[in-house]
C-alpha cells in the first residue's frame, strides 16, 4: 500500500466516496467504466465529477484508462477504501493499524475496535489489475469466463469466512472470524508464532513436538468431521498460540470433504505435515496410510 489508508481517509470527502461506489457498482458492466456513464447515474455532468475523478486517482483508489472513451476502474486500494470503510461505519474498526504481512493472495493489518481491542484484517488480492496492460473496451460483462480480480478476491474472502465461521462454531482452533465485507476478512489475533519460525530447540523436550503433532492431526481430524480439508496446509499456515496449541489459519482454498478431489488434497496436507516433522524433527511415520484411514474414520 504506497500511503496510510487513514491518510486518504480523512482527505476524501463524502462526495469522493459516492463516486469511488459509483464506478464499484458500474463495474459490474463495465472492465472499465465511461466517465460519461459515472455522470449520468449520478445526475451531474461530466465536468462536475472531473475533479473528485482526479483526486481518487491521485491516491490510486482508481486507474483513469483512454480507450475509445476515457474510463475509470477501482484499484485494490479503492476496493479496501469502500471495504473498511463499511466496516468503520458498521462500527468493526475503529481505527486501522499498520501492515503486519503480505502474503502472496493477502494483505494483512492490524485493527482496533471501539474497545481498544487489536484484530487482525486480512484483504484478499487475487490476480493482478492492470489496465494499462489491456486494451480491451468491451463490456465485461459480455465475457463470462473472464472473473475480474477484485470479484475473485470477495469471492476468497466470502469462502474464507464461511470456513472459519463453521469450524469456529464447531470448536475446532482456526481464528474467531468477526466480520467479512467484499474482500476484506475480520477475525481476532492468533497471539503466538507461525509455526514455521519456531526453532527446535524452543521446544523443551521430544515429548511436546510429539503432542504437537498429534494436536495436529487431532485438529485436521476434527475439521475433517465437520467436512472442511484446509488443502493448504503446512507450517505456514499454522501458528502456535501462547499454549503451544496448533491453530490452522489461511482457508479460502479449502475442499468439502464430498468433493471428488477431497482425498488427494487431504493425503497432500498429511504429506506437507509429515514432511515438516520428518525434516526439522527427524520425526517419521511407519504407516501413512494408516494415519490417513484414522483421519477419514469418523
Ligand atoms: N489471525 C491471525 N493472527 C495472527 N497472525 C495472523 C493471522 N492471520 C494471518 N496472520 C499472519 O499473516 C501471515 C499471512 O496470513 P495468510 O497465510 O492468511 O495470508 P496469505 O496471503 O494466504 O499468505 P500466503 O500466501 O503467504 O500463504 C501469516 O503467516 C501470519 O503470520
Ligand atoms: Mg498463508
């Protein structure tokens, strides 16, 4: 993110606002949306929107695009702007803290609600939005197969936040989800360390890194019980709270368990286990597949 969003937060005006949800809305006909349209279903002329469109440009909430009519698009910036900003007015966040981590599909930041409590928000950023390397003029909406970035990135979130709703409403140890508004996810803070940063001499003895691993597959079990696979599943993706318990983050690419590809997803986050504890703890396995049939065994 090149600026504070508080930054630009507090420079736009109301006005900035119902035009950046203007072109959000047309966005749903138009990859780029004619300036002339933005007017239109705001009642005003072009000339009266000229100034705001160049504002909402100059913090990078839009991309301006001369086609064979000049165009505006959001940016993931002005997604996240409209995003917290339902948020903030939905009373979530108070107030929006610093990046803590950029993931490959994510951003993710700390928050404050009413209360001072921190949270974690997670953006969801899948593909990559980039205007000036398209030429194409043509209503998106006439191309079905093509998924705008910023719909897959709500539609990441949305799958994300269903999971940790169900399989935190069923006490398995994924993160408090806490709200979801179009790409954007809400959810408490795991307090602890990602797994894949712990040393092994931080832990103590043979004995925790094999309870460990049993929580592990214990927690993997029970997701599988309420019919979630994580399907990407490594020490990346977990983090060890201030009781060394494993808590699984990171779902959106989860599989229900009727899928058809459900089992080889599920041997493959087995696998990416095993492999962690065989190479960091010399920790192996005499029957896999055994391992598998107990997890499957409801
Ligand atoms: N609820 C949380 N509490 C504490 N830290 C978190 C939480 N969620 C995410 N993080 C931190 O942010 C990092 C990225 O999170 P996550 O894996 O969900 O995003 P991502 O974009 O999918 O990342 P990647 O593509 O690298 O897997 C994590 O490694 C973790 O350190
Ligand atoms: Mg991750």
């Amino acid at each position: 993110m090149p600026q504070s969003i508080s930054d630009f937060f507090l420079k736009l005006t109301p006005f900035d606002f119902r035009l950046l949800s203007v072109i959000e809305i047309l966005m749903a006909k138009y990859e780029v949306v004619p300036t002339e349209e933005i007017a239109a279903y705001m009642h005003y002329t072009e000339k009266k929107i000229k100034a705001s469109l160049a504002r909402l440009r100059s913090f990078k909430l839009i991309f301006m695009a001369q086609r064979h009519y000049l165009g505006a698009a959001l940016s993931f910036i002005g997604y996240d702007a409209l995003a917290l900003k339902a948020l903030v007015e939905k009373g979530i966040i108070a107030q929006i803290g610093p990046e803590i981590g950029a993931g490959k599909e994510s951003n993710i930041r700390l928050a404050v609600n009413d209360e001072g409590t921190k949270f974690i928000i997670k953006m969801h950023r899948l593909g990559k939005l980039d205007f000036r390397a398209t030429r194409r003029a043509r209503a998106f909406i006439a191309e079905k197969r093509h998924i705008s970035p910023l719909y897959e990135s709500r539609l990441s979130a949305e799958r994300e936040f269903k999971a940790l709703s169900d399989l935190y409403g069923a006490g398995i140890s994924v993160p408090q989800p806490i709200d979801q508004n179009r790409h954007v996810v809400a959810m408490h803070i795991i307090k602890g360390q990602d797994l894949y940063r712990i040393k092994k001499n931080e832990f103590q003895s043979e004995k925790e890194v094999m309870t460990l691993f049993e929580n592990i597959l214990y927690e993997m079990k029970q997701s599988v019980k309420q019919g979630y696979i994580h399907g990407d599943l490594s020490e990346y993706n977990i983090r060890l709270n201030e009781d060394n318990y494993p808590v699984f983050f990171d779902w959106p690419q989860f599989v229900k368990t009727e899928s058809k590809q459900s089992n080889r997803i599920l041997i493959r986050d087995i696998q990416n286990i095993l492999n962690y504890f065989k190479k960091k703890f010399q920790i192996t396995v005499s029957n896999p597949d055994e391992l598998l049939k107990n997890i499957l065994k409801t």
